[in-house]
C-alpha cells in the first residue's frame, strides 16, 4: 500500500513541505476575521493593525504554501489524479488572491481598512479555506498524498 501512496515532491528530509507550512496562513487568516470582527464592534484600531498584520503573513505564508503545493501538484501525475485534487488547488488559489485583496483593503487608514470590504473578504476567506482544508484533509488521510513510509 505504501508503495502506491502519491509521494511528495517537495520535501526536506523526506518530509513534505506543504503541510508543513499550511497551518500559517489558515491561522492568519482566521485571525484576520476575527480581529476584524473585534475592530467592527470596538472601533479601537489595534485590532485594525493587527488585522493587517496577519493579512500580510497570511498572505506570505500562503505564497510559501502554495509554491510547495503546486510543486507536489505539478510533478505528479497520481496527485493530479485524487478527486479532491483540483478542487483543493483551485480553491486555494482563489483564497490566496483574495487574501492579497484583502492586505491591499487592509493597508488603508481607520474604518475603511476594515468595514465592510475588509470583513466581507475575511470572511469570504476563511469560508474557502474551510473547504479546502477539508479537502487537503483527505488527500492525506484518504488518498495518502505526502504521506512518508
């Protein structure tokens, strides 16, 4: 069975790199929303930069995830074959491009950072990357993907 397990490409020490750095960017971006959220009910603008803070990680993390992501994608075939393949890359993709959205959203100055553009994208965000987590949940714990012997 270990043998027909679609193996990582980009690894560190047979260690797959993409789960690795996954757990960042959905952190920040939950973050976001919720301190976005806090910012919405106080107005107090520490939370509108921590806001723009974890956008901004959120965002260079996800760019490190998604490279390492696209590599193990892009060179292997059996990856490309898991059902739940396309629609988690895809996804990703889409939240990535809303996260660098939203830090453009973020950099403005007081209520306009946030409410409602900003918040709407957050939320937007991490509704995506809800589904494509669990999507990324089963390619390993399903399909194997990444997953070293």
């Amino acid at each position: 069975m270990a043998d027909l397990r679609p193996r990582s490409t980009a690894r560190i020490a047979r260690h797959p790199i993409h789960p690795m750095l996954v757990p960042f960017p959905i952190a920040c971006f939950a973050g976001t929303l919720l301190t976005d959220l806090a910012y919405w009910r106080t107005a107090d603008l520490m939370w509108a930069d921590f806001s723009a803070w974890l956008v901004t990680v959120g965002v260079i993390m996800g760019l490190l995830a998604g490279i390492a992501g696209l590599i193990d994608f892009a060179s292997n075939r059996a990856v490309r074959r898991q059902a739940p393949a396309w629609p988690h890359a895809i996804g990703n993709a889409i939240a990535l491009v809303l996260g660098i959205f939203n830090m453009f959203v973020h950099s403005r100055d007081g209520w306009t950072s946030v409410v409602p553009t900003g918040l709407i994208l957050s939320a937007v965000t991490v509704l995506i990357l809800i589904v494509t987590a669990w999507l990324g949940g089963s390619l390993v714990y399903r399909h194997g993907v990444g997953v070293a012997d």
